[in-house]
C-alpha cells in the first residue's frame, strides 16, 4: 500500500505525522515493512555525506526497509525556499517526469511487495509549484495515489483545510484520511474548530495530535488510528 501525505500548508505537521504513521505500522504489524519517502526538499544542511533534510532523516529512522539516502530523498536544495526557485537557481530539473523517475527508482529499489506499506512526504502543500505551470500534485495524480491530509490546526484551517480537500477530489483522487495536528494550543475555540473539522471533511479522521510538550513519533502514533487505511 502506498500513500502520499500532504498538508494544508508548511509546517502542518507533514513529518510528525507521516513518522508516527510509520511507527505506528512498524508496532501494529509485525510482518509488514514500512518505507518512507521524501522525494523533494529544500531547507537542508551542508554535511561530510552531502546535503541532509531533517525531515527525511526522521522518515529514515522510522522506517524498517533501509534504502540510501540519496533514494529517500533524491532531490535537495540547500536554501530553506519554494523548491521551483532553489531548483532555478541551482539548474535542477524538478518537473513532474523528474521527480517520478526518481520516485519509481526508490519503489523499485524497495522492491515493495503488496503487503508493504510505504508514505510518501510532499513538500508545503497539495499545489506545491514546480515551475512552468507544474505543480508536485501532478505527480501524486500520475502515481494514482491515495492521500492522507494534515490538518495544522490554528486560525484559517477550517478554510484551508477545505480547500484543499476539494483540490484533491477535483483531481480524481482519494483522501484516505485526514489528521489533526495541533499546531497553536492557543487557538481560539479549539473544540469547536475541530467539530467543525469533522463536520466538513468526507474522509475519515484518523487522529488528533495535541500540541505535544516533547516531539517525537512514538508520542503522536499513540494518538493515531490506522485501521481505516
């Protein structure tokens, strides 16, 4: 099985959730493997092996199948910025036929049987640009994907959150789920933001993370359901 997680904007909570996903999976299951990818990323650190994202570093550590880094995240841009521009900039090709071939070598390199489960990480949100018209969403429609949505909770996500769940359907796609993760504690009649989430979206909820004292993926799969997927 594979999935594409996307949120309703940067800093939703995108790999936070996709690497409780992968937890979850890894103790719910036994003989399954779990796989996580993040095909493109910008914002990364300059080390003696190359670039590095923190993002795919966690979905790493998360994940049982080993593949190299460079599978896991085979497109990386140095600068914290929308990746059309980093990849102008740094003479990068990130159309969608680019970043599918890249994403095709990793499954293959995975060599993912049907039982496997496998979250690919998208990069700010569902219409994330890649330049010349493009958008990565592209991409998730080619694959034939099935979408979980992050929803980061604080002013405006009621909004975004619809928005985007219409964009997704309006490509032919299914979201299998959506996840709450609360990005401001201090939002404004949380509660009835998230009755109200619950109301709006069609697909199921599978879960609702609190804003967490300490941040890691063991303590936001326990506030995850995955029996829906």
């Amino acid at each position: 099985m594979k999935f594409f997680v996307t949120g309703t904007d940067t800093d939703s909570g995108k790999t936070l959730v996709t690497s409780a996903l992968l937890h979850k999976v890894n103790v719910s299951h036994v003989n399954v493997r779990s796989l996580g990818l993040k095909p493109i990323a910008s914002g990364c650190e300059q080390t003696e092996k190359g670039l590095r994202n923190s993002d795919a570093l966690a979905l790493i550590e998360q994940s049982s199948i080993e593949l190299d880094y460079c599978l896991v995240n085979p497109i990386s841009f140095l600068p914290a910025i929308a990746p059309h521009i980093a990849a102008s900039q740094a003479g990068v090709d990130i159309s969608p036929g680019a970043i599918l071939a890249k994403i095709q070598q990793s499954l293959a390199s995975a060599s993912l049987s049907e039982t496997d489960v496998c979250f690919i990480e998208g990069a700010g949100g569902w219409r994330l640009p890649l330049g010349e018209g493009h958008f990565l969403s592209e991409v998730v429609k080619e694959l034939e994907l099935d979408v979980i949505l992050v929803v980061g909770v604080k002013l405006g996500c009621l909004n975004h959150a619809v928005l985007t769940q219409e964009s997704i359907k309006a490509d032919g796609l299914t979201i299998k789920g959506w996840v709450a993760n609360i990005v401001d504690p201090q939002t404004s009649c949380l509660e009835e933001n998230l009755a109200s989430l619950h109301h709006l979206m069609e697909s199921p909820c599978l879960g609702i993370v609190p804003h967490l004292d300490y941040v890691s993926a063991e303590a936001a799969a326990e506030h995850l359901d995955i029996s829906e997927l």
